[in-house]
C-alpha cells in the first residue's frame, strides 16, 4: 500500500511541477510577446474519427504580410466562430511562435490532475498511516 501511496504522490509532484513550467514558460512568452488582434478564418478538423475543430487565424505580421496560425486546441462546438476576432500573443523575434491570449488550457488541465493525485495521496496517506 506505500508504494500505491508513494505513487500518488509523486505523480501529483510531477504533475505540478510540469504545470508550474508551463505557467512560467507562458508568463515570460506573454511579456515579450506583442499583442495582435487576428481573425478566425477556418477550423482544421483533428481527424476522421473524432468532430473536434480547433481554429485557423489569420494575422499581420510587423512587415505587413499575412500569416496563418493553426491552433493546437480541438473542440467541439468550436471555441471560435469564423470572422471572430481574437486577440494573439507573437513573439516580436519570430512572428510565426504565436499563442492566444488567455488560452492555457494544458496548464490548468495538468494543474488539475496534480492537486487530484497529491490530494489522493495524502488523504490514502492518512488513513492508512498505521499500515505503513
């Protein structure tokens, strides 16, 4: 039962460790990033099987011509109607590493987990104390 309970635990620091870099990574992206409004154009479909939509952004870059960025996030209904505008980070040395403001869905999914598995494992910890 320790290992059950040691398992838990260090899936749960894992997975908060994981997390608190991805808010970091995002943080420091966001302040060196510039602030874009772009335009959903079209959804690129994740597959076959699965309906998810993720959405086709149309910006400026700084020299004036037009770039798409194809979102990694696929939803269904879609998250973004077509001819929305959405705001965009870009990263000023290389127009084409783009993020949407506001979106860490990864981090808060990860975060999530991690407290559940921490959460688990110390509760299991607890109770089965005289056991171990």
């Amino acid at each position: 039962m320790k290992y059950v309970i040691l398992t838990f635990i260090l899936v749960g620091v894992l997975l908060l460790g994981i997390s608190g870099y991805i808010f970091n990574s995002n943080r420091s992206f966001a302040k060196k990033a510039i602030e874009k409004t772009g335009v959903v154009v079209d959804y690129e479909s994740s597959g076959r099987r699965s309906r998810g939509m993720a959405p086709v952004i149309e910006y400026q870059t700084k020299d004036g011509s037009f770039r798409l960025y194809y979102h990694n996030v696929y939803t269904t209904p879609p998250s973004y109607e077509i001819g929305e505008k959405v705001q965009i980070l870009v990263n000023p040395d290389e127009d084409r590493d783009v993020r949407i403001k506001g979106e860490s869905i990864v981090f808060w999914i990860l975060f999530g987990l991690g407290f559940v598995f921490m959460a688990f494992g110390v509760v299991f910890f607890f109770a089965f104390r005289k056991e171990i």
